[in-house]
C-alpha cells in the first residue's frame, strides 16, 4: 500500500518563501507521474502542479512563476518550492498522482498559512 509522508508547511509572511516535501513509499516511485494539491478550509481540493516520470511540469495559473515543482527519484521524494507567498495560498498540501490516477490513501497534508 503506497504510503505519502507530507511535510515543511508552516506559517510565513506574505511574500515569503517555504519548500514542502513529500516522501512515498510503497510503490516504484520513479515511474509515477506526481503532483501537488491544496485544499483551503471548507473548500474544495485543487490541483496545483504536476511533474511527469521524466520531468516535464506544469501548474495552475494562480500559482505559475510563483511555485516549483521538482523531484528525486533515488529519494522517492517530491519537492514544491513555494515563493512569493499570498494569503490566498493558506491551505493545506498534499502530494498524490494526478488526477485521474490518484492513489486511493492520502496522507496526513502539510499546513501551509501565509499571514502578517
């Protein structure tokens, strides 16, 4: 069963900087697609970026030129470096592959709260 250890959320300013991480475990990691996904309070999950097995990115508009989204596959570890940071960016993050081939089990999210 594929097991996906979020982690780095925390509170920072606006225009401040964090970088999440999300460590799986369960399953040959390197031939996944990944992404990242954050859901605001009493709102909807959404996607937020995703990464091909070979790299190839891409992202939300609302968060293009702002976020990066990397991987290691010899770590089985997801990266998405967080700049410029906006209020409306307070959610909390998950790492899955993207939809439609989400895994069924999600992990616990990293808190992410942009706030003065």
């Amino acid at each position: 069963q594929v097991q996906l250890v979020e982690s780095g959320g925390g509170l920072v300013h606006p225009g401040g900087s964090l970088s999440l991480s999300c460590a799986a475990s369960g399953t040959i990691f390197s031939i996944n697609p990944m992404a990242w996904y954050r859901q605001p309070s009493e709102k909807q999950r959404e996607l937020v970026a995703t990464i091909t097995e070979s790299g190839n990115t891409r992202y939300a508009d609302y968060v293009k030129g702002r976020f990066t989204i990397s991987r290691d596959n010899a770590k089985n570890t997801v990266y998405l470096q967080m700049n410029s940071l906006k209020p409306e960016d307070t959610a909390l993050y998950y790492c899955n592959r993207p939809p439609p081939w989400a895994w069924e089990s999600w992990g616990q999210g990293t808190q992410v709260t942009v706030s003065s």
